[in-house]
C-alpha cells in the first residue's frame, strides 16, 4: 500500500553536543541500537521496504550503518558474536536505502520537498527519528498505514501535551470523528500556549500525498524563518483533507537529554532485559 519512507536526518543534533560534533544524532544508540534503526524497523513493521534518506555534511555514519561492513563480516562470520549482527542485517534484507543531501538547512518542509527526487508521485511515510515510538501492538506507522487506507489523505501523529510545551510543537486543531481521531481544520507551528488551537501536538510520524511537494514549493518560509511542513499540511487541509490521529504506544522525545534517558531506561528493562 505505502512502500516508501522518508527519514529527514541532516539536523545537528545542538542538544547532544558534544556527542553530536562528528557523529550523527541519528546514530546516538538507546541502549545498543541507533535511533534511527528503530524508525527503520517501524517502518518496516508497518509494511514499508524503501526507505530514502534525507541527510547532510557529516552524517555518512548513517549511510554506512545501512550498508554491509565486509570486513567486520568477514571478521566475526562463524564465531559466536555473529548473533550481534542479526537485528541490523535482518533489516537490509527487507529494504534499500537511497539518499540524497540538503544542502542547506531551510526546514523539516524543505528537507522533505529535497526527498521528491526519492518519493516521486506517490504517498509515503515520514519518521522524524528523534521521536522514538514503541509499542506492544501495531507499530505506530502500521496503525497509521491503516489509516490511510480508509481516508486516503494525509495523516499527523499527535499527542496531548501540557499546554505549557505547546512551543516545541506542531499543534492542530479539529473536528473529532471519534475518539483520537481528527479532521484537522487548524494547526500552527510551535504557537505560544496562549495562541495554541488546542494541546494536541503533532509527533514525528507522518504519512504524507504526493501533492504535498507542489504545496511546499509555494511555502514561503514562516516560523524561524524556515519552510515548515505544519504550514504546507494546513494549505492541505484547506485544500482537502488532513488527518490527525492520536495514536496509541509510547512516545520518547529522544531530542531532549530526558527524553533520552527515559527511552534508554525503558527500552533497557522493556525490552532488553524482557
Ligand atoms: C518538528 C515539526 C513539529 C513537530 C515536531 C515533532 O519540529 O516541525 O511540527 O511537532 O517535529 O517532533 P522539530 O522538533 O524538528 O523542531
């Protein structure tokens, strides 16, 4: 149904220096495996198996991760540490990997209308890796590719959050259809808590229409002055339809040094250990 996801990761990952100075925030491993293999493996899960990369100056780590390292193979092949590999080679059996660069940093709507020439005229996922989501049932992506299935149209992960952090997100606003599911009519980027539609806060899970690159091609650039995905999804709205889905697992903003010792801390006894 959606066989490509896009994974914008030329940020610098500032919060995490100076773990970040030469290696990609992407990489930063929860417990023993990078962020952004666990996007990889949800999408995966969710039934995706071409994922294209966004990436910049410095992130080359990220491309090799994804790619075989002959010589390490050649290495352990047949010992007993081979067992490590499993995880990581089980996911390039499943999917290709293609990239391309942002050469200059101009948004999350820039860093994705730079993915076209990966996507192409179809629908596709997004994973903004830093959200790491994890959950016993359907991944997060599964449950919003099934989604898409009914409506047919662009879909935002949200969350409820205090209305005190509505300044570090994406925010909506919109009919309920039923419980967590919206028709979003409004949504702002990062607005003040006293500006904000709602507390319902967009999480780095999208499923995006084509029709999106269009749209982001007439973004003019808004808060921060960067192209923002949030204004280019609001045009969708109006235009169309956007769907908000307040999706069911946990969510770790593992861009925040909290964040991050929570997901480790959880992942370790959840999931490790378990
Ligand atoms: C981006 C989006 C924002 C969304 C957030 C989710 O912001 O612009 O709308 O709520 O991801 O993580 P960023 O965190 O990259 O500043």
């Amino acid at each position: 149904m959606i066989n490509k996801c896009l994974f914008p990761v030329a940020g610098y990952g500032t919060r995490f220096l100076p773990a970040t100075k030469s290696m990609p925030k992407e990489m930063l491993p929860v417990v023993n495996k990078p962020l952004v293999q666990y996007g990889v493996e949800e999408a995966i899960a969710a039934g995706m198996n071409q994922m294209a990369f966004v990436t910049g100056r410095g992130k080359r780590a990220i491309t090799d991760h994804f790619d075989i390292s002959y010589e390490l193979e050649h290495q352990i092949a047949g010992s007993a540490k081979e067992g490590y590999l499993t995880s990581i080679r089980g996911v390039l059996d499943q999917a290709t990997f293609t990239m391309t660069r942002q050469r200059e940093m101009k948004g999350l709507g820039h860093a994705i209308l730079t993915g076209e020439t990966l996507i192409g005229n179809e629908p596709f996922g997004v994973v903004l890796s830093d959200d790491l989501c994890i959950n016993a049932g359907d991944s997060v992506m599964a449950q919003m590719v099934n989604l898409y299935k009914q409506f047919r149209c662009s879909i935002v992960a949200i969350q409820e959050v205090p209305q005190d952090q509505t300044e570090k997100y994406g925010v909506i606003s919109g009919e309920a259809l039923k419980e967590g599911l919206y028709r979003v009519d409004d949504m702002v980027e990062k607005p003040k808590p006293e500006d904000a539609p709602s507390n319902l806060a967009i999480i780095g899970r999208y499923i995006l229409t084509p029709d999106i690159f269009d749209i982001l091609r007439d973004t003019p650039p808004g808060k921060g002055g960067e192209v923002q995905l949030t204004d280019a999804l609001l045009t969708q709205a109006k235009n169309g339809c956007v769907m908000a889905y307040q999706f069911e697992g946990s969510r770790f903003d593992c861009g925040s040094v909290d964040g991050f010792v929570e997901a480790t801390n959880h992942v370790y006894q959840h999931i490790y250990k378990a």
